[in-house]
C-alpha cells in the first residue's frame, strides 16, 4: 500500500511536498556526521530532495547508495542526473540488498515513519553500517508537526515518528549506541552510532602503549 500511494504522488511530489527551504536542508546535511569520501545509504530517498546536500558532504571521492521502495519516486531522483555519485535501489528498508558493514553513514530524510517495519529496518540498517558507522533520522519539522500532517492523511494516518522512549528501545534492540534526540520547532535530528570502530581502536592503543612502559 505504502509503495502505491508513494508510486502515485511521484509526478508531483517535488511541488507538493519537498521542503522549499533550501537553507535548512543545507543546515540539516551539515550537521550530519558524513566526511569527504564517506560511503552514505540514503534510506527513503524519494525524488532525491536530499541528495545534493549529501553529495556536497561526501565530496568528489564519495558514494551514495539512493534507497527507495517506490520506484516511480527513483525514475524522478535519477532524471535529477548526479554524475555517477549516486547508485540507486528499489527496495524496502527492511530488506536491504547489500553486504553486512558496506557504508559508514545511514540517512533518513524525512522516511522514517512510512517504514512499516520499524525494528527491521533498524536491524538492517544496523547490518549494513560499519563498525563506528553512524545513523541518522531527520526531518526539519518536529515530531508534533509530522506525525499531525500525516493523521490527516489516510494512507498514511498511522506513519509516525514514536515517542523519545519507544525511539530509544527499538535502537537499543538493533544493537545501537550513543542515542541523541533533538526535538524543537525547527527540526527532528536523531542520532545513533553502531559500537567499534576508532572508538575499539583507541583502547586496544592504549593497551598496547601500557604493555610497552
């Protein structure tokens, strides 16, 4: 249901419902923990609204695999043309067709609640990301803002952001670390990060180092 309703509203999507705000997509994409050549999955992308905000964070060297379940949404993205940066794939976020620890950052621009199985799209994003690889679940509306929109629309009266608490558990369950929740007037911003990485590399070092004394 969700792939058909999403199919449908393709064609218009970019006047209907893309943030027109160009500057706080541009502060959103900042405030992401995605370097220059990073490897990004953009979960949920759409016609792309988000993509070159991503792009201008992973620089020339970089990659973003453009994620979506509706592929009329991903034939509007692709016409967008970004030079190869970008792979695009029909998917669902509960089944993700990539190898286990593939990318250092997971995006959710704004998709986070059409997912209509939450802890499984968190498993696999979990699966997916690199050990010290980081998740993010944004929008730049806040979570009362979104969840009141989609009430008054039928087909997606019941995608909604959960609650802080509910947000917290399911990450926890997938194996995440490092929650933060930022909740206001102007934005959504949730962050998680998957344990290992240089974190594990500084205490091993450490050891290393205690050996040698």
């Amino acid at each position: 249901m969700i792939r058909t309703y999403f199919n449908g509203k393709a064609a218009i999507w970019d006047e209907m419902a893309a943030e027109r705000d160009q500057s706080k997509l541009r502060q959103m994409a900042a405030r992401l923990d995605i370097w220059p050549g990073s490897t990004v999955l953009d979960i949920g992308t759409g016609t792309g609204v988000f993509l070159p905000f991503l792009r201008q964070r992973i620089g020339s060297e970089g990659k973003i695999l453009a994620l979506d379940i509706a592929e009329e949404m991903l034939h509007r993205a692709q016409t967008k043309a970004f030079d190869g940066v970008v792979a695009y794939l029909n998917a669902d976020a509960a089944h993700i067709p990539l190898p286990e620890s593939f990318v250092d950052s997971v995006v959710c621009y704004s998709s986070f609640p059409h997912f209509q199985d939450k802890a499984g799209a968190l498993a696999e994003m979990y699966r997916v990301l690199r050990n010290g690889g980081s998740l993010h679940i944004c929008h730049t509306s806040c979570r009362e803002a979104i969840n009141g929109l989609h009430n008054g629309i039928p087909e997606v009266c019941h995608d909604v952001i959960p609650e802080e608490r509910e947000m917290r558990l399911m990450l926890s369950e997938a194996g995440f670390a490092d929650v933060e929740i930022e909740d206001n007037c102007e934005n959504y911003l949730c962050r998680a990060s998957k344990p290992g990485g240089l974190e594990g590399f500084g205490v091993e070092l450490e050891a290393d180092i205690q050996r040698l004394r």
